[in-house]
C-alpha cells in the first residue's frame, strides 16, 4: 500500500455512493487497484495490490473485519 499519483484512465464511484461527498473512486491497472477522496480527483490515490484489495472486499461484503 502506498500514496501515489495515480494516472489511471478510467475512475469508478462506488453504486453505493448516497452523494453526501464521503464517496471514493476506484481505478484498476495491471496488479494495481487504486483508490482516491472523490472530491480530490487530483489529489494523492492509496495503492493495493489487487489480491490484498479482493480480500478486503470479500470480508466488507461478507460483514468481516477489514483484516484478521
């Protein structure tokens, strides 16, 4: 994990997200996910390699623990 300038093409904002402005986008590349603040699209982006990503969807999704 780490924060970098992502120059990513395409951003994607979560189905989820109500409009309050607590949203954040997300980008692939290659192994890479990458996310940033929605309302920073040229602010700094926090970087996971996409297994570690999967992982911690799947335990948001199943109602799990970020991490064990």
């Amino acid at each position: 994990m780490g924060g970098l300038r992502y120059a990513a093409g395409i951003w994607w904002k979560s189905s989820y997200s109500s409009g309050n402005g607590q949203c954040i986008e997300i980008s692939y590349k290659g192994a890479v996910v990458a996310t940033r603040d929605s309302k920073d699209a040229c602010g700094t982006a926090v970087s996971f390699e996409r297994g570690a990503w999967n992982i911690f969807v799947s335990h948001i999704r199943a109602g799990l623990p970020a991490s064990t």
